[in-house]
C-alpha cells in the first residue's frame, strides 16, 4: 500500500512538473502565433482545455494537450484561438478570421 502511495505521489509530481515546462511552451506559441498573425496575445490567456493521450510520428503515446488562448487584432474585442501539443511540439493550431479594417 504504501508503495502504491509512493508512486501515485511521484506520478503527480512528474504531470504538475510537465504541465508547467508545457505551459510555457504553449505560451510562447501562442506569442508567435500572434506575431505571425499580426493580433496581440491577450493576458497571455493560454488555458489547458482538453487533455487526451495521442501518438507521436515514432508511434510512442504522449500527452496530447488542446489549449486556448485569446488574441485581439485592435485591443477592443477578444478572438478565441486554439493550438494543440503533443508533447512539447505544436500540432496545429486555430485563429479566426478577422477584419483587417480593425488594424
């Protein structure tokens, strides 16, 4: 029992640790994609929304993380975007369209 314990302990450890290394990842993906796409990133708004298990190109299982985060091309209203992880490598990701009257 108490190395079942042990190692629950230690599993939750290593996710809150990866979580946050990831996060980070996350946000910086999504300043470049606001870069890219000439809007600004929003409060660094980039929230884990979706967590699930997926296959990376070598066929190993890794977390597969969705996360949103809002950008905003005029400072007046808030797009909601997507980019998803596998692991530490961006996937793909989503911007809406928008009016580029609002630059």
């Amino acid at each position: 029992m108490e190395i079942f314990l042990i190692i629950i302990l230690a599993l939750s450890a290593w996710f809150w640790l990866d979580s946050i290394a990831v996060r980070e990842t996350a946000v910086n993906a999504g300043r470049d994609i606001a870069q890219r796409c000439n809007v600004q990133l929003l409060d660094e708004t980039v929230a884990c929304s979706k967590l699930w298990l997926g296959r990376n190109m070598r066929g190993h299982m890794q977390l597969l993380r969705t996360y949103d985060f809002e950008v905003s091309a005029s400072g007046g209203e808030r797009l909601p975007c997507t980019l998803v992880l596998l692991g530490k490598q961006l996937q793909s990701w989503h911007v809406p369209p928008y009016s580029q009257t609002w630059h």
